[in-house]
C-alpha cells in the first residue's frame, strides 16, 4: 500500500556519476541488492548520518573514511543492516571497502560502505565480494532508476527526482535516489539518500548546501518516530559541467543550485512518507503562528507522530479531539488554547478552544476521505512556522514490522 502513482519521472544523467546495480543473493537469490556508484575524480562529497548512538559499522567507518580521502566509489548493500555487529561488523565492512579498492586501484579510504536491512546478522561478506565485478560492471550513467530498486528493502516502489537548471546558457543536472519506508524519523537525514550534481562546488559550501537540504526535507518527515541505526544521505558535487564554479553563498549561482537541490531532497522525503509502511494517506502538518520555528515543531511532530491522531487518518475519522489533545502535550510553554485554530484541509474544525460553530461531521468526514490530508494549525502567538510530513497508522504497519525477519 502506497499514496499517489509513484511514477518515476526523468532521471536525467550527471555527467561524473555512475550506477551499478546487481544481485548477491544476500537475502532473496535473483534480486537486486548491491549497488555501486562511482563519483569522478576531483568531485566534492558530503554526507549527513544518523545520530542514533548505535550507530552501524559501515556508518562509523563512511565517516572514519570521509575524514580520511576524496571519496571515489560508494558500495551500498540491502538485506542486512551490519548494525548491533561489534567488531566484527567493522572488520566485515572494511573488507568490501579492500576489495572494491583492489578491484579499481582506488585506496581502501576512498570507498564508503552503506548497509540497510535486518539489524544485528552478520554481514555475508563473500557473497557481496563475490558480486562487485558485477556490479562495476554494470556501471552506468543512466544507472539510477535500476539502483533506485535495488537499495529497496521494505519498501513498494523506488524513489527517484531529476531536475535541471540553466546558469547562464549551461545546463546543471541534479538527480537523486532514496529508500525507506519505515524506522523513519531521520534526525538527520533519510535511511538511505544519494544526490548527485554536475555543479561545481567548494567542499565547504557543499556542508552547507547538503545541511540547508535536509533540513528542508528529510529532518521534515516522520513515518513511525523511528530513527535508524544505518541513516545516511550523501550529495556528491562532480563538477563536470561547464557551469562556473560556486564557492560561496554570495555567488550569484549560489541561490539558484541550492534551490534545485532542496527541491529534489523534498521530493525524495516525500516519497518515502508516500511509501510509508503500510501507509493509506499522505499527510501535510503545516503550523503557523509560532514564536519560533522550534516552537513549530514541537506541535508539528507531536501530532504527526500520535498513534491516536495516526488511526484517526487511517480510519478517515474526524476525531478532532485527540488533534487538539495533541497540540496541548506538545509542550509548548503558556499555550493560549483560545487563539489555536485548526483546520483539516479546508474545513475549520476547532478554534476558541473548542469545535468550530460552522464545523459539521459530514464536513469533517469529507476533508477526511482523500488521500491527501492538510492538518493546517494556526497558534496565533508569533510569525514562526514550519511543515512536517507524514503518514496514517494502518493494520498493514503492524503486520509488516510483525513479519519483518520471518
């Protein structure tokens, strides 16, 4: 179960930038569950990871690398998480790391590792040796839609977005895949997240440009409150377009590329809260009124995360209770209830502390039913505001997580 088509649009080459997918076998023999990408010299990369304190050997040692050499070769692995492993999971990781080096005369420090899947069984570390000539075989730069599948694990559909921009007569691609579908509440960016452009970029301006993103995205989404053990998201700047360089926010380009680069990290993070486990609706908390963003928050994630609030969507219930018991335990200090209105898409359904004079069921029933869903709450106290995406609590959640290892 997913919301909306999920058609994948154009994915549009980036020049620097190669994808190749295979099978290893390494839970389901015949699918697609090894992918290399392989970024130009020269390239600037960035990396954002998960802040769970059990954080996934492939996620420790990608930093550890990062610190360490210019990325070359990305190897991401589905079907085993490599995470809950101890030392031997650091040691497993580090040899697919060796032998992608061995096999491209990269050092081992310039290949980062990315695992997602069951969390604490030993990565199966010969089958994916054994499967890397494939998978650098089958490098492409029309390789994304084929890795989009294959760093799938629970989800229903790839997740994929492609745009371009022009700077001045040159043309700049920035396209990007993601996966996920649960244990989601990044915290800092989504399960798995690789964007790539032909921009050129100063390595400093690129921290930037990927922390002003998913702060706009994936830090904007919440599937079940879950933040995961292997988290990371990755934009990899190649620089082969013949677009001049942007080495600082002053840059008139500056603006432009960050815009296009934010839109494709919103579009992916929307596509997994679409693709949410189980999910039957995909639904917007935009809060106003706010005396800091922060403030916003709060209220935002406190009912996009409500189990209560969360069948209610599934149910396509207008139980407009537990939305304003929601707003009140968000913790927001000397909350006026008087002044908080809320509106369920276009329908005013509570304000002055209690239902709405002008609100009916048969209203609230309607504004319920569509797939898409606007929970809009105006606090009345400040200018502030933020968005936060979303999804229902539906029976096939439980089973999914229910059945996960069996």
């Amino acid at each position: 179960m997913a919301v909306g088509e999920g058609k994948l649009p154009p994915l549009h080459p980036v020049n620097g930038f190669r994808l190749g997918t295979t099978s290893a076998g390494i839970k389901t023999v015949g699918r697609p569950d090894l992918v290399v990408m392989e970024i130009a010299a020269g390239a600037s990369v960035a990396g954002v990871f998960t802040q769970n304190a059990f954080c996934a050997a492939p996620v420790q040692q990608a930093k550890q690398h990062m610190a360490a050499a210019a990325p070359r070769y990305f190897i991401v692995n589905t079907g085993n998480a490599n995470a809950g492993t101890g030392e031997q999971g650091l040691r497993d990781s580090q040899s697919c790391c060796d032998a992608m080096a061995a096999q491209t005369g990269v050092n081992s420090d310039q290949v980062l590792p990315f695992s997602t899947g069951v969390i604490g069984e030993p990565l199966p570390v010969d089958k994916i040796i054994a499967a890397l000539p494939a998978a650098e075989a089958a490098l492409d730069l029309n390789g994304w839609e084929a890795a989009a599948s294959g760093i799938m694990t629970t989800d229903t559909r790839p997740k994929a977005a492609s745009t371009h921009i022009d700077l001045l007569g040159e043309t700049v691609t920035v396209t990007g895949i993601a996966k996920g579908a649960g244990m989601i509440k990044p915290n800092m960016a989504t399960m798995l997240g690789y964007v790539a452009t032909d921009a050129t970029v100063s390595q400093p301006l690129l921290d930037t440009m990927i922390n002003q993103a998913v702060n706009q995205s994936f830090n904007r989404i919440t599937v079940d409150g879950d933040t995961s053990t292997n988290d990371a998201c990755m934009l990899v700047a190649t620089g082969q377009s013949a677009a001049e360089p942007i080495t600082d926010q002053q840059h008139p380009f500056y603006q432009t590329l960050q815009d296009a680069i934010s839109s494709v990290f919103i579009e992916l993070a929307q596509g997994l809260v679409r693709d949410g486990e189980g999910a039957s609706k995909f639904v917007t908390v935009a809060v106003t009124g706010g005396q800091s963003e922060q403030e916003c928050l709060k209220v935002a994630y406190t009912v996009a995360e409500s189990p209560l609030v969360k069948t209610a969507l599934f149910a396509s219930d207008p139980n407009w209770g537990r939305l304003l018991a929601a707003i009140g335990r968000a913790g927001v200090e000397n909350l006026d209830v008087d002044r908080v209105s809320v509106h369920l898409n276009d329908i005013l359904i509570a304000e002055n502390g209690c239902r709405a004079t002008s609100y009916t069921e048969e209203q609230g029933s309607a504004a319920m039913e569509p797939e898409e869903i606007v929970i809009a709450i105006n606090l009345d106290r400040g200018s502030a505001s933020t968005t936060v995406w979303t999804s229902d609590l539906s029976h096939d959640y439980v089973r999914i997580n229910a059945e996960y290892r069996t």
